[in-house]
C-alpha cells in the first residue's frame, strides 16, 4: 500500500465539515441548530479520522503550503529579492 509519511498527512479543518453539513441541510429546507445537542466538531473530527484524515485548525496541509508559496512570491515579487517564477 502506499502510505503516507507522518510529516505528509492530509489534514483537513473538523470545522469546514460542519460548515459543509449544515449548508447542506439548510439547502434541504432543514433548520439545523449549533449548540443545542452538545459540540458538532468532534463528530466531524470522528469522521475525517474514519476516513484517514488527521483533523487540524489550520486545515489542509496543502492548501497552507500553497498559500505560503504563493506569499513567498509576492514577498519576492514586492521586495526584488529572487526573480517570480517565469521572469528573468
């Protein structure tokens, strides 16, 4: 099988789950409500677990190296300290 190391997990943010969830089910023309029948972001943690994702408050790990690349570039962009991608 091909796993992963460690420091590669996919990661992914309980909270986008519960976000995704109740959007979903007040698009359904139901009435969920956040609170009343205790903390909806440990279920979803449950479930990213279940499907082999590490649940994490930054949220996915790719995404936020993506994000940081693309700051990196701006920071050399606006600064001139290395060339962007593609310039010479």
């Amino acid at each position: 099988m091909n796993q992963q190391q460690p420091s590669e997990a996919e990661t992914y943010n309980p909270w986008t789950i519960v976000n995704v969830v109740f959007h979903h089910l007040a698009g359904q023309g139901l009435h969920p409500v956040l609170g009343e029948t205790g903390d909806p972001g440990e279920p979803a943690a449950q479930l990213l677990r279940a499907l082999g994702i590490e649940p994490a408050a930054e949220g996915n790990r790719q995404v936020s190296q993506n994000v940081r690349q693309h700051l990196a570039e701006i920071r050399a962009a606006m600064l001139g300290e290395v060339d962007a991608p593609g310039e010479s």
